[in-house]
C-alpha cells in the first residue's frame, strides 16, 4: 500500500499538545462560563499583542467578523464594495447579506491577491462604495500601500482569514496598522478552534466599540437596543482552546515553511517554475506558488499549485488514486456563482479569476507531515506531470 497523505490531519496536532488542550478546555469546564468572560478577552489581548493589533473584538467566525465590520461601517442597501472574484464566498457573502452590492475584481496571476491596478479598474464608475476588502489569500501578504492610494477616502477592511503571522515586503505583519482586520479560526487554519471562532483587530476605539456591541444583539446596556445587532459571540471553549495553541503556532507556521520550501525545490528540480512564469513557458507544466523575499512571509494556509486546465481534475483524480488529499479553492470564481447571477457577471469578465479557478490546485501542506509523505507527493505529482 502507498503512503498516505490527507489534505490535513489535526490529529497529530491534538496529540502532540494533548495536555495542554485538555486542560484548557477542563478549566472552562470548571469555571460553567461558557459565553464570553476571562477566556475570550484574554485570547483577544493575546491575538492583538501577537499580530501588533490595537485591540481584539472576538466573534463566532470569520464570516461573522467581516460581517460585523460591514454592519459597523454602515453598509446596506444601495451600497457596494468591492472584493476579489477570486476568494472564499463570505468576502461577498456578507455584503449581499446586507442587501450591499458586491463589485468584483481581479486578480494577479503570481499572487492570486489584488492589485491596486485591479482594485481601481472595479472601482470605476462605481456609485457609493462603502468599503474595499482586499484578501490576503493562502496565507500570502499584500502590501497595501499602493491600494491605499486607490481608495482614497474608501475604508479597507482586510480579510485575513488565511493569513494570521503573515508579513508584506515592508515588514508589516497582517493585523498592524490602520485597518480594521477579520480573522478566522475554522479548524483548518494555520490557528484552528475546535469549531468556528473569528476575531476582528482594529485601532480606532469607536470601531471597536461599535463591534463590541453589535456582536451583543446590538445591546448596551444589556436588553437596551439602539442599533440593530446579531449573536456574533465567541465560545469561551474556543477561546481556551485557541489559548493553548497560540503559543506553538510559530513553529506550526515554520513547519509549512519548510514543507513549502521541499516542494519548491523539489518540483523545480523536475522542471517546475514559480508561479511568476506563464504555464506556456515550457517546463514542467506545474508552477509553484513564488516564494516571498525577506522580509514578507508567507505562512501557508494552503499550497497551490497551478498545471493547464485540461490537466488539472485528471492530475487530482491521480493523486486521489494515490492516496493523496487535495482541494480546489476555488472552482467557480465569485462574479460566476449562481446567486450573483443578478450582478452581470459573464465569463472572460475577469480572465485572471477565471483562470486560476480552471488551473489550480491545493496540496497537503500542514507541519506535522513527514518526509516520506512529501516525497510521495512529489514523486505522485512529478510522474503524473512529466
């Protein structure tokens, strides 16, 4: 029998800090504080000393958190903001939800993030756009300087989901600076609760407090209503247990690192190149995501891979075959899903989203595989490509 290698496998994780996961959650156990308290506002001091944060709004999950934030910035009808295309569904999701406008754009074909060039091609001719997201995808930073300059006066928010300890060219860690910054801690992030958990970090203290009080029911004092508001709390379970694994996510985030970094040369060794050559270009027909140079850092939440359209569902039914865990994030960009139907969207609008939907590819990345795993990767991968 082959090796095996699944998409993730947290069971390793659990294992290896067993006792401190247990005793998290056996102290909550003890204290019958279950909503909110000690444990949720000390992981929210704790993840905003960590990112370089001003402050910490803890929430349910990742699409409560930018959720929360477009309620606090007064987005709804009539209103847009605009996204990437390319990106996990609640980046949109939570706009339409609000009866706001998602506007979509494109993508860089290197990074699979906006660019300013893209931001201000969707920005154009845009009535009462109410927020800009850009998304720091797979655990890649985007340098936001550029897309500032852009927005001018529009907020940014960031959804840096996938993107906790990640750091841009200038050495700036996701979560420093101005903009509010939406977190999230499904189990498969790089820091995974045992269910869902987001957080929000922000800096100006009237933002945090109106989020503070919209994830209440919109309450303050308790049963008094100005504004409306959601249960958008977080567990103080998951608190506790995103407590206990915190202080190993370093080494967590450097094990990806150098998982990623095998790939990298092992791949390139076959023939591969980085994801700054267009597929066309001869080769290998596989490109590897482009390595960050100092001081950005990548932290991989997920590793991506990219090999022609016609390949890439016959490349993972072989890896499948194989025993190997993949996933394809994401098949149908966002302007293309059906319930954004009534926006307009057409293929070959957005040809960068398009394509990186059609061509790419997510690996088994997380730290506790072994080398015999990642050489059955590559060998899987290679042989099939070659």
């Amino acid at each position: 029998m082959s090796v095996e290698v699944p998409l993730l496998d947290l069971v390793g994780q659990y294992e290896a800090i067993r006792g401190e996961l247990d005793a998290a959650v056996a102290r909550v156990a003890a204290s019958q504080r279950f909503i909110m308290g000690p444990e949720v506002e000390a992981l929210e001091r704790e993840i905003a000393d960590y990112c370089g944060a001003g402050e910490g709004v803890g929430c349910a999950s990742g699409s409560e958190a930018l959720l929360l934030v477009y309620m606090a910035l007064g987005v709804g009808p009539g209103d847009a903001v605009v996204c990437p295309s390319f990106t996990f569904f609640s980046t949109a999701g939570s706009v339409a939800r609000l009866g706001a406008r998602p506007v979509f754009a494109d993508i860089d074909p290197v990074t699979y993030n906006v660019t300013a060039e893209t931001v201000a091609r969707a920005l154009e001719g845009q009535p009462r756009v109410k927020a800009i997201v850009p998304v720091h995808l797979f655990g890649q930073a985007l340098e936001l300087a550029e897309l500032e300059a852009v927005a001018g006066e529009i907020p940014l928010v960031e959804d840096a989901a996938q993107a906790i300890g990640s750091v841009d060219g200038t050495g700036r860690r996701v979560g420093q600076g101005a903009h509010p910054v939406c977190l999230s801690f499904f189990p498969s992030k790089n820091l995974g609760a045992w269910g869902d958990g987001g957080m929000i970090l922000a800096s100006d203290p009237d933002l945090v407090k109106r989020l503070q009080i919209l994830r209440v029911h919109g309450g303050e004092p308790k049963y008094y209503h100005e504004v409306l508001g959601l249960n958008g709390r977080l567990d103080a379970i998951q608190a506790a247990v995103l407590r206990a694994k915190l202080p190993h996510l370093e080494s967590w985030h450097a094990g990806r690192v150098a998982n990623a970094a095998f790939y990298d040369a092992s791949f390139k060794s076959a023939g591969a190149a980085a994801s700054d050559v267009p597929l066309d270009q001869g080769g290998l027909p596989l490109r590897t995501p482009l390595a960050p140079k100092p001081p950005a850092r990548h932290i991989y939440n997920q590793y991506v891979i990219r090999v022609p359209e016609d390949r890439r569902d016959a490349l993972r039914a072989h890896l499948t075959e194989q025993r190997i865990g993949t996933e394809i994030y994401y098949p149908v960009p966002l302007h293309l899903q059906g319930c954004f139907a009534g926006l307009g969207g057409r293929p070959g609008d957005l040809p960068h989203a398009e394509a990186a939907a059609r061509e790419t590819l997510a690996l088994p990345i997380y730290p506790e595989l072994t080398q015999p795993q990642l050489e059955h990767v590559v060998e899987a991968v290679v042989g099939f490509l070659s």
